[in-house]
C-alpha cells in the first residue's frame, strides 16, 4: 500500500454470520479488530432468526492505535463511538433508534449505509453497490432472509497492527472466527474484502469524494438526457451493442431509478439524441450512427401522462448524432450535430414546425452542453469531418436569438458531460486530443462572461471516462452536487461499458442583502414612540420576531439620524460609507444627521393586519435646519426575512446612508451614499435574503482542501506582512504591502464567485502553524491569481500570519471573482493544516416555501402550507371570486422577477404568475373538487439573473375536509359546528369553507353535503 494513505484509508470489514442450528442456543462470539487506520466500517450479515443468548451475536468492537498523527488523533477525540446491536437485541437510547431504523425501513433484503469519521471516508453508497452486486449468491446460499447494515465506527487502543498486510490479516481474521460458511459464501466473502480495500485506495487516490448513487439499471451511454427541476431522465442511447428504447428517471431524494417498464418506452431510439425539458414535456431529437437507427423522428414525451407523441421531422437528414439542445420561451433549439455542425434549428412549440435559427460561430458535435436560464452554452467538442477538436465556448441567447464566443476552452475535449451549477459549468471526463479518455474535470465561471478562463476543478474522476452525455445538479444530497451516468471507462487498454451514477459535491457561495426598486406609496404610521431629539435613540418592542443576518430579534433602538440598530444604540449622525464603523446589525433607512425635534417630526409606528400576516412599520419625519424635511419608513412582514423601505416627500437637499450591515466589519450591502439624495417619493427598496451558512473546508499547504477544490503551485516570493494593524477591512482599500522576497513558495488558491451585487467578504483562517518555519500567509485576489506576479490583482490580507487564527475582509464588486491564495511563509516549511470560513459571497435561488392562499374577506389572507416533500396538504376551501379558483403562493429565498408554471398533472389551468418581492403568485382556474393537482414552475429567475432549477409542487384539493386527513366525515362537521360563530383567525379559518369571513350555517351546510368524499391513500 502506498504509505501516504494511511492516515485516511477507511477499511472496510465484512461479517457474515450463519444462523445457529436448530437448538443449538450458544451464542456467535463477538469479533474484534484492530486497525491504525481512521473510519472502519462493518458489513453485518445475518439472519434475524439468531437469538442473542447471553449477549448480541453482532456486537463488534474497532479501536484505533496509538502513535498516530494530531489531525487523526482530534478526528477521532471528536468522534462518538457508535456500537449497532442487532435488530433482536437494540440496547440504548442511541442504539435504539438507529436498530429501530433499521427494522422498520431497511429490513429485510436491503442496505442502510450511517456515515461518520473523516470527510474522505470510503462512502457507505460505494459500499452498498458492491454488497448489491453479491447479495442475490448471498441469499441464495443462505437460504434465510437477511440484513446488511453498514457501521462506521472508531475509539482508541494501544496496539499498533502493520498496515502492509491488511487484506491478507482481515481475511485471516473472519476465517479464524467460528463461523459456518458455505465455499461459495467464502469466495464472495473474501472477493468483497479485496474489492471493498481496492475501491477506497483507488477512490482516495484520485477523487475521494466522487461518490457513486443507485448505478442506471443498464450499461448506457450516448443517451439523450434532460432535467425535471431534481428528477433526471435518460433516454435511448447506446446499451452494450444494442440500440436501448429505455426512458429511466433518477430521484436524488430516494436514490432511486424508475423500475423497468415504470416509464414508456421512446418509441425510436437511436444512438447520440438530443433533449431538452419544456412546459411539462421533454423534447427528444433523433440521433443516428447505424443503418439501423437513421431516421429525422422528432419525439415528444409527457411527464404527466407517460405518454409518447411525433412533433415535425427535425432537420438535419437521417443522422444528426451528438448535437446540443436547450428550451425556452416556448422554442426548442437544436445546435450542431453530425452532418449539421454549424446549424440552428428551432422548433415552435405552438406551431409544431422548424426554422432555421442563427448559425453557430463555430462548427460542433459530440461536445458538452448545458442550459443556465435563457443561456444554451456549447463547450468543445469536434469540428469537420477531419475530427479536429475544438476549443471553443459558445453560447446562444435564446432570448435575443445571438452567438457570443467565451473562453477558450483549453482542456480541448470531445464526448465528455458538462453539468452546469449556479452559474458555473464543470466539464467532466470525455476524450482529449490524442488520449483514448481523461478523468479530469475542469470548471468555468460564466458571470463573467465573455471574460474568465476554464480551470481545473478537483477532485477528478476516479477512472477516465467518455461519452457519458449528462452532467446534472440537484441541490438533495450535499446541498449542491455534480452527477454523471454511465459511459466508456478506460480499464487498461480497454474501454468498458458502464452503468455508473456518480455525484461530487460542489460548494454553493452564501450571499448578502439583495436590493430591488419599484414604487409604492408611503403609509404613514401613528403611534409616536416619543423620539423628539438630536443624536439620540429609543428602544422599541416588535410585535413579531424578525429576522435580520440570521439572527432572530424581538427589539431594537431607533435613531433620530434614520437607521433601525439591532444591536447596539449608536447615536451619531456622521455617515459614512459602509459598514459603518461603531454600528452593528443595522439598516440604514437614510442615514444623515438629521433631527425629530422639528415641528411635526419624530418617529412613528403602526401594526397593520392580523396575525400571521402582520406588518410593522417604523416612520421617520426629520428635518435638518436650513435644509429641508423628509420622511421615510422601514415595513417588516411577520414570518419573512424580507423588509423594505418606502420614500415619502422631501423638501430641501439632504445628503446621506442607504443601506444594511451586519457587523463593522463583514456582510454589508451599500445602496447609495455616503453622499446621497434622498430617493424621490414613492420609492420602494426590497431588501430580500438567503443568509446562507458560511463556506468552510480544511486544507494543507501543497494538496489543497477537503471540503472545497482548489489548485496547488509555486508562487514568485511572498508577501509582505505588514502588521496586525493593518488587517484589511471592507470600506478601507488597502494597498500592496510590497513583496518580501522572490523566493519561490508553496501555495493552494481558492476560487469563489459573488453571483450578487457588490458586497464584503470576510476571509477567517484558523491553522494547526505554530510561530517559526511552518507559518502561512493568505492574501485575496479580485479576478484571478498570477503566480508569478503576487502583486497583480491585490485585495487584502490580514497583516500577519494566524497563529492561531487571522481574520480580514475585502469589498468585493458584482458578480466578480475573488481567489484566496494560502501561502507557506518559510520556503519549504508547509503548515500541516488550516481551515478557511469564508462570508459573505452570493448563495443560489433556492423555493423556500409554498402555500394555498385565500382571502376570508374581512379578516384578510390565511394560508395553507403545501409540503416541498412527502405527502401534499389539502385544500379544503371553495375557490373565490368562483368555485375552482385558488392562488399558490411561492416564496424563494431572493427577490424573483420571472417564471412560468404549468399544470402537469390533475385538472386545472395555471394563469400567469405575478412577482413580489420573494413571491411567486400563480393564480389556478377550473380546478375540480377530489383531486391531487400538480404544478410545475420553469424559468424561475431571480433579480440578478439566477434560474432555479424546475420544480413540481403538488395540492390536495378536497372541499369540506377541515381536518386535512384526506376524508370529510363526521370529524370535520363537528369541528365545525364548534367553531361557528367564532372569529375567523389562524386558528379557525379552515372551518369557513365558503370563505365568506364568518363561519355559520353556510360552512356547516357544504361540510355536511361533501361528508363521505376521500381522496385515493
């Protein structure tokens, strides 16, 4: 074994256990192993007919050994250890609940993987697909039902075993233990043993955290592939030797595919298509390779009801293999293509006939592609029929119909994935020029768009691969990962058809306040909270938490120079540009010094609506002597993270502060000052947020991170530490401190990308460095890093080296680029470790929520929720104006200004949305009583221009079921019978079904009329 992987090699042990004999009662002995080695896991196989006589038969203990190093040691100091006692024998709390799990969900015939340990472990999914591959011989020859379970697990202990021989000593070691097997259990046992060592130090090696999912059910590649907001389809293809018909889906939530037979087959398969998702439906192209699948079929297949139908024969002749395709607007796109490579195609959706579109820049086939909103990127690929291959980006505007070139894409590959995240494409594996296939994975941050540059992007496949066509996200697994599937696999000097589904996680940037303008009148507020003064602030209570950074707050102080501080109670009035020194979590509704002791002036609150859907502002009247007066309010919706702020009329000119902060030194968002005008009446800013959690990952000088991809190098000398003095800080540009020598230094460089307006980013470094030879330095870069000139692009950096721990901040632009670059301080004296927080960047547009509004007249707007996930919640109320009549209201985490949504399943008609803020309204018609109706959005876009990801939200629709069970029976009568005459608040308004603002006869009359309807289980 290589000695340097050691210290992070998890091993894998595999138990199987043959039920004890008819009364026979003596007990399996409990085996224990010893390993130097971090994150063990254990394969338990057994029947549940084995008693446990005296103690459990399963138990099994791991320890770890002495001697070993400090970042292992605190892994392991940090760890619990875990103890699994078979599902016959559960004994506490912990236990309990893990054995419970198990029973009830996994067992028997199943795998249930529980991850613990280092980041790099050998990943429980790997695991179960091999145990899959051997389970059938398994049962078979035991003859019994079984469960397999896996458990890391780790705790100290002396004794040291050699590494060397590991696969040898684990075998040794179960054929030592007193355990009846079969030859053919033995062969497999021992098989998965070598496989289960192989894989991690293979996985470890060259991308610890590739980490395979649920494989497709068949060897597949060049297939057709499309996205349904986080379900993916691939379609037809090339299966081993034969043209494949199949259509599978692939659920990240269940890690599972569709089972065969589950989804209609394409009625034409065909080798290399094109699809794209659209309005419900996916748009299929024929591809075309052998005599046997030519053909210009154009396919189009409907998610709701599995169902195939023919659309106009597509351009381009019998063949037109490995094209692109993209959907938007109604269009469905068709780019390049064998016999076609600098082609546009367009199909109208409406009309069910093509045109030709704008040509392509430059010719293209068998490269990668992917969609980012209105944007159809086109990467490498092969050119002509002499089979040049290309570096060329390209990209289409399919809502302006133009070609842009980007970026050169120097990986110049052919036949590889392209999956775009966010705003960045990762270019994953395919066929370099004059190389069978590559493993290597490259990335390219499209905000910047036609500047940038492709980079590498680790980790890199564990094997080369090609033409596996799909690169797909979803956001279910890691919070944000990459997926390929199936493909050719280079093993030695063959390349092998493959069935693989693998996903690699990638880093999502957190962001900070967004701004929106629109207009709105001002609502002024009454009740005076006795602000009448100059530099001074008044406590206020909120009638409802609220929201601000993350932190939740149920006071705050008020000033009389227009800012809201919620923590702190700073009276000054000399505005500056933020983040404002002295001032903590603030808003600066216009800051200036300004007094409330004019005549008529001071500040002011009201509470309008009822609860839940409360709002509370907070008016200023200030005036400045010799200049003018104004006033302007700050609104805050109950259960929201949102607020905003409305202009009243101004007299004079005043000049001041508009904006938020979280803390003197990190996350801000400055929308005008320090000299600004006050905006003119009737302004309105939406402040809206993700307040995502922060970008941390632990890395070494010289290999890079764990958690975040990053690249290694020499840089020309150092930087000169100036001083804790002089840390940078946002608001402060700091100059180059000059370089302290031109010796060469080790260094890792991290890139991070601000998807959102200008903001302040604060980088935190903690390292295990102590003072001398092992020192770091990080230093920030805007744009990109130049090795070999340290001062081009200079930021920041925090004046001295962390020991432990340095902090500085940076104003980094819009959607600008941003690399942190960790440095060793002595030549040759790499720190051992460090860990990095970064805050502050832009997080992606996530939904965050989606409810079933109605308003009961008089007493305003209640709302039922409708679950992302699981089992929908039920409408139970009559639609108004008229029956069949309801709105879904979506909320995302950013403001949204697009999006289109569709019925795709259930009776109704989905209008077009209107935008607020945060908010997606989708008014429904004709929707019909004792149904699930499903809604499917697209397009949805945010107001810098991120697109979220196709979704699906469904709604129970069942009049008179007042208790949301699925049934309206003698439950929801009485339920209400007891509630009329009440008020209609949050507490009763499902009971008035009629939605008339009181619950009476009306309400009992229509539950009682519907008693006995159900929806199906």
């Amino acid at each position: 074994m290589n000695p340097a992987l050691r210290e992070e090699l998890p091993v894998f042990i595999f138990v199987f256990l043959q039920p004890a004999a008819a009364g026979d009662g003596k007990p399996v002995p409990e085996l224990s192993f010893r390993h130097p080695e971090p994150g063990f896991g254990l394969l338990f196989y057994q029947s549940p007919g084995v008693p446990p006589a005296g103690r459990d038969p399963l138990r099994a203990t791991f320890r770890h050994a002495s001697g070993v190093s400090p970042k292992v040691r605190d892994t392991l100091s940090q760890d619990k250890r875990l103890a699994f006692h078979s599902r016959n024998a559960a004994r506490g709390a912990g236990e309990t609940g893990l054995s419970n799990a198990l029973q009830k969900n996994f067992c028997p015939l199943q795998v249930v993987g529980l991850r613990r340990g280092p980041p790099r472990n050998f990943s429980a999914l790997t695991f179960s697909v091999i145990a899959r591959s051997f389970f059938g011989i398994l049962q078979q020859d035991m003859k019994t039902s079984a469960c397999i379970a896996l458990l890391p697990a780790t705790s100290p202990l002396p004794t040291p075993m050699d590494t060397s021989s590991q696969s040898a000593s684990h075998i040794s070691a179960l054929n030592s233990a007193k355990v009846k097997l079969s030859r053919s259990t033995r062969i497999v046992r021992q098989t998965l043993i070598s496989l289960a060592i192989a894989v991690a130090g293979s996985s470890h090696s060259q991308a610890q955290n590739w980490t395979p999912a649920t494989p497709h059910p068949i060897l597949i590649d060049n297939y057709a592939f499309a996205q349904d907001g986080e379900e993916f389809y691939v379609i037809s293809g090339y299966n081993a030797g034969f043209i494949s018909r199949n259509v599978r889906r692939y659920n990240p939530t269940t890690n599972a595919w569709s089972g065969s037979g589950a989804l209609a087959d394409i009625p034409f398969g065909s080798y290399g298509p094109a699809s794209a998702f659209f309005g419900g439906k996916i748009y299929v192209a024929h591809g075309g390779l052998f005599a046997s699948d030519q053909g210009d079929h154009f396919q189009i297949y409907n998610v709701a009801t599995n169902l195939w139908s023919a659309g106009a024969p597509r351009p381009g002749g019998l063949q037109r293999r490995n094209a692109a395709a993209g959907a938007f607007n109604g269009k469905f796109y068709l780019a390049g293509g064998s016999g076609s490579e600098s082609t546009l195609s367009v199909y109208d959706i409406a009309s069910n006939s093509w045109s030709a579109g704008p040509g392509l820049p430059q010719a293209y086939r068998s490269g990668g592609y992917a969609q980012i909103g209105q944007f159809l990127y086109l990467i490498g690929g092969i050119t002509g029929s002499s089979g040049v291959y290309s570096t060329a980006s390209m990209r289409f505007n399919m809502a302006t119909n133009t070609w842009s070139i980007g970026p050169a894409f120097t990986p110049q590959r052919a036949a590889f994935a392209l999956a775009a995240a966010g705003t960045r494409l990762f270019a994953i594996g395919g066929v370099p020029n004059g190389s069978r296939a590559s493993a290597q994975v490259d990335e390219l941050e499209t905000s910047t768009w036609p500047a940038g540059s492709w980079a590498p992007s680790p980790n890199n496949l564990p094997a080369p691969r090609r033409d596996h066509s799909a690169g797909f996200f979803s956001t279910g697994r890691a919070g944000g990962e990459i997926w390929i599937t199936g493909g050719l696999v280079e093993t030695g000097s063959n390349l092998v058809a493959s069935n693989d589904h693998l996903f690699r996680p990638v880093s999502i940037p957190c962001q900070n306040y967004n701004v929106t303008q629109s207009t709105r009148a001002l609502v002024p507020a009454t009740t005076d909270i006795g602000n009448h003064c100059n530099n001074c602030t008044t406590a206020i209570t909120f009638p409802f938490p609220i929201s601000f950074y993350g932190t939740t707050y149920t006071s705050a102080n008020v000033s009389s120079n227009g800012n809201l501080q919620f923590a702190g109670a700073n009276a000054s009035g000399a505005n500056t540009s933020l983040p404002a020194v002295g001032f903590n979590a603030t808003i600066f509704a216009f800051f200036d010094n300004v007094v409330t002791s004019g005549a008529g002036d001071g500040i002011f609150t009201a509470v309008t609506g009822a609860a839940p859907n409360r709002v509370f502002t907070i008016e200023w009247r200030v005036s400045q002597s010799g200049v003018g007066t104004t006033n302007f309010e700050i609104r805050f919706s109950e259960g929201s993270s949102d607020f905003e702020v409305i202009y009243g009329a101004t007299t004079g000119t005043f000049a001041g502060t508009i904006g938020v902060q979280g803390n003197a030194s990190g996350l801000f968002t400055q929308f005008a000052g320090p000299n600004a005008n006050v905006p003119p009446a009737g302004t309105r800013l939406l402040f809206t947020t993700a307040c995502c959690a922060p970008i941390a990952f632990t890395g070494a000088i010289g290999t890079n991170s764990s958690g975040y991809p990053g690249t290694s190098g020499m840089q020309a000398g150092r930087v000169t530490r100036s001083g804790a003095a002089t840390a940078s800080v946002c608001g402060t540009p700091k100059t180059y401190p000059g370089t302290f020598d031109t010796t060469p230094r080790a260094y890792d460089a991290y890139t991070f990308v601000n998807n959102g307006p200008a903001t302040c980013v604060t980088f935190s470094v903690n390292t295990g460095c102590t003072a001398g030879a092992v020192q770091v330095f990080p230093v920030a870069y805007l744009g990109s890093f130049n090795p070999a000139n340290i001062a081009q692009n200079y930021l920041g950096d925090p004046g001295s080296s962390p020991i432990p721990f340095g902090s500085f901040s940076v104003n980094v632009p819009a959607n600008a680029t941003v690399v942190l670059v960790v440095s060793e301080v002595t030549a040759g004296g790499a720190c051992p470790s460090y860990d990095v927080v970064v805050r502050g960047l832009s997080c992606p547009l996530e939904l965050m929520g989606v409810t079933s509004r109605k308003r009961h007249s008089f007493p305003g707007e209640f709302e039922i929720p409708l679950p992302l996930t699981g089992e929908p919640g039920v409408e139970c109320r009559v639609g108004q104006p008229a029956s069949g009549n309801h709105n879904l209201v979506f909320t995302f985490n950013s403001a949204v200004t697009s999006g289109t949504a569709t019925v795709t399943s259930g009776i109704g008609t989905a209008g077009s949305p209107t935008f607020l803020g945060t908010r997606m309204i989708v008014p429904l018609s004709g929707v019909t009583d004792i149904q699930k109706v499903t809604v499917t959005s697209s397009g949805v876009t945010s107001s810098i221009g991120q697109v979220l990801p196709n979704f699906a939200v469904s709604m129970n629709v069942l009049l008179g079921d007042t208790t949301g069970n699925k049934s309206v029976n003698a439950s929801d009568v009485g339920q209400t019978k007891g509630n009329s005459g009440l008020p209609v608040n949050a507490g009763t308004f499902r009971t008035d079904t009629t939605v008339s603002g009181v619950i009476n006869a009306s309400d009992i009359s229509q539950v009682k009329a519907n008693s006995g309807q159900m929806l199906p289980p």
